[in-house]
C-alpha cells in the first residue's frame, strides 16, 4: 500500500471530526426562538417594574396632596372660628360698642357678614377636612365650589372698601357730626351712637370741642352749654363714672374736658388692629387659593 492511499483515510478523518466540532458550537435551530421568548419576557417584566414604580410615586403624590389639603383647610377652620369669635364679640360685648355698631346700619350690617362668613368658612374647613382625609370627591368638589365664591365675594368687599375709602375721612365725620348731633338726645341714634363713642373713649367731637361751636340742631337744642356732657371729663369712663366737675365742663373750662378728638382717638386705638386684620384679609385669601388648587388637584388624582 503506498503513502497516498494510507494519509488519505487520515485526513478524511480529521475533516469529519472538525464538521462535528463546528456543528456543536453553532446554536441549535430553535436556539433564537428561545432566545427571543426570553428577552420578551424580560422586556415585560421590565416594564411591570416600571408601571409599578410609577404607580408608587403617583400614590406618594397623592398622600402629600391629601395631608396639605387637610392643612389648609385646618387653618381656614382656625380662620373661620377667628371671624366667628370676633363677629359673637362686637354683637354682644358690654362695653358699648354694641350700641355703636348697632346704630350705625353699615356697622350692623358688616357684624352679622362677618358672623356669616365666620360659621361659613367654619364648616367649609371641617368638610374640606372630611373630605381629604375620606378622599371624597363629592365633598371636595363641593368645598371647591363654595371657597370659590367666598373667594370672589371678599376680593369684591375689598375693592369696594378701596373704592369707598373717602367715606371714612376726617371730614366726612366732622360734616356728618354737625349735621345730625343733638346732645343728650338718647332718642336719637346718632346722637346716642356718638354719646357712647365719646364716654368710651375719652374723646369730644371729631376734632375736638370746637366742633360744636358751629353744630346747629345742638346749639339750637343747648344753647347754653359750649359741649355736651358726653365730653365732660369723669373719674371713670364709663356712662355710670362721676363728673369731675360737670358744671364747669359745660361752661368751657378746658381742664375739665377730654380735649383730644374722637378721629385721632380712635385711630391710634386701632391702628395696629387695622394692619392686623390687613394682614389676616391677605393671608386668608392666599390660604383659600392654595386650597382651591389643592382641592382640584386632588380631586383629579381621586380614581
């Protein structure tokens, strides 16, 4: 036998033993199909994590929005118990305030809107309270509506206060004082409002005791006396206080009169009150904007 017939069975050999080992290494006919099935699965799961996880934050969300609703209606159920303890105050307070407010029929008025708005914002807090915690949609949607016309109906009493500002100048006082006083008339309701105003303070007039130097129905009514006995100086002020010396006082003795006028008087009383319940406006209207937003917002994330 020679070389050539003995190599060649060699050779065909090892070319079928390298058909083997390169048949072994490639993947087998379903090999891509299995691949593929795997990464779709892979691929949903993925995306179920990431549902999920955005459901978690769109739930976090949510619970934040539910705890800052409940916060601000807290605080409009403080503001509205505020309104309604100062509405109670000025209606029935012994001091004789009330006979001023109810003397004067813009004063009444404003009492009892602000005893209104007071229990008002009361109970709209309390449900704004009930219905974030509950997340009810029907009580959420019925505070929105509500504080939006409370809203509107203060924004248009302070531009209406703004627009009417002149009304309360010391002139419009002083005209309206000589015009309308007639003394120890405690029938009359000005005259009496303006008694009350006079002995409570410790003022006379609006400017003063000159004011009713040129006051016609009082000089015509007293004509001996130069003021009224309401601002004659007592030993206490109050209607019961005894005159120091109430003679005197009306025959023009500056010593025993209250000299300073009622405008200044008054004024300087309450002129940290008026910043105060400037600020109070302001911030109750931003509290029930914020609500209304939050209200709407959870109202929407309700499903």
């Amino acid at each position: 036998m020679s070389d050539t017939e003995v190599s060649q069975p060699s050779s065909t050999r090892r070319l079928l033993k390298q058909e083997i080992l390169i048949d072994a290494c490639l993947p087998q006919p379903d090999f891509w199909k299995r691949t593929s099935i795997a990464l779709k699965a892979c691929h949903r799961e993925t995306g179920i994590i990431g549902s999920s996880s955005l459901e978690t934050m769109e739930g976090d969300c949510l619970s934040c929005m539910k705890y800052l609703m409940f916060v601000f209606n807290f605080f409009i159920f403080l503001g509205g118990a505020c309104l309604l303890g100062v509405g109670i105050w000025v209606i029935v307070d012994p001091t004789g305030f009330r006979e001023i407010v109810a003397a004067n029929p813009l004063l009444f008025t404003g009492a009892y809107i602000m005893l209104a708005m007071g229990a008002m914002l009361f109970l709209l807090g309390f449900l704004g309270c009930c219905g974030a915690v509950r997340e009810n949609k029907c009580l959420l949607l019925f505070f929105f509506m509500f504080i939006l016309l409370i809203f509107l109906a203060e924004l248009s009493a302070a531009i209406l206060a703004f627009i009417f500002r002149e009304n309360l100048t010391r002139e419009f006082f002083t005209k309206e004082l000589k015009k309308h006083y007639q003394g120890n008339n405690e029938t009359d309701v000005f005259s009496s409002t303006w008694n009350s105003v006079m002995i409570t303070f410790g003022c006379c007039g609006v400017n003063g005791p000159e004011d009713f130097e040129t006051a016609p129905h009082f000089r015509l009514l007293h004509s001996d006396d130069v003021v009224p006995e309401a601002c004659c100086l007592r030993e206490l002020q109050t209607r019961d206080g005894a005159f120091v010396s109430k003679e005197d006082c009306l025959m023009g003795k500056d010593m025993y009169q209250n000299r300073q006028g009622c405008y200044t008087v008054i004024l300087n009383s309450f002129e940290t009150y008026v910043y105060l319940a400037g600020a109070l406006a302001i911030g109750v209207l931003a509290i029930e904007l914020f609500a209304m937003i939050f209200a709407m917002c959870l109202f929407r994330g309700i499903q």
